[in-house]
C-alpha cells in the first residue's frame, strides 16, 4: 500500500521515481534479500537496490540538457 501511494505521488508531482521495491521484489529468493526482520535488506538486497538505483539514474540523465550559455 505504501509503495502504490508512493508511486501515485510521484506521478501527481510528475517527479521520476525509482521504484527499488518492486526490483527487489523481481530479482529472486525475498529471503536471501531481505534480512530476518523483514525490513531491512542483506548485503546481496543492497546490491540489488544500489543496481537498480544506478541503472534508472542513468535512464532519467539520458535526458539532453542544453548546455547554458
């Protein structure tokens, strides 16, 4: 429920969003990526988010920005 708000306020907002929840949740075995406490992330969960942050940034920076003059 929070990840649906979250996405629904980036949209109102019209912000980019990157959405690391439902990467994580794509990306194999939840209990080899989520620790004991079901909250926090593993090593190998961080990975994951840090990937999936490194390659949306690189999507919303292939934006052209016209240099100032």
């Amino acid at each position: 429920m929070y990840n649906r708000q979250l996405k629904n306020l980036a949209e109102d907002l019209k912000v980019p969003l990157i959405d690391v929840r439902s990467h994580i949740k794509s990306s194999g075995d939840l209990g080899l990526l989520i620790s004991d406490d079901g909250i926090h992330l593993t090593s190998e969960g961080y990975q994951q988010m840090s990937m999936a942050i490194f390659y949306d940034l690189q999507k919303h920076m292939a934006v052209e920005i016209t240099p100032r003059p």
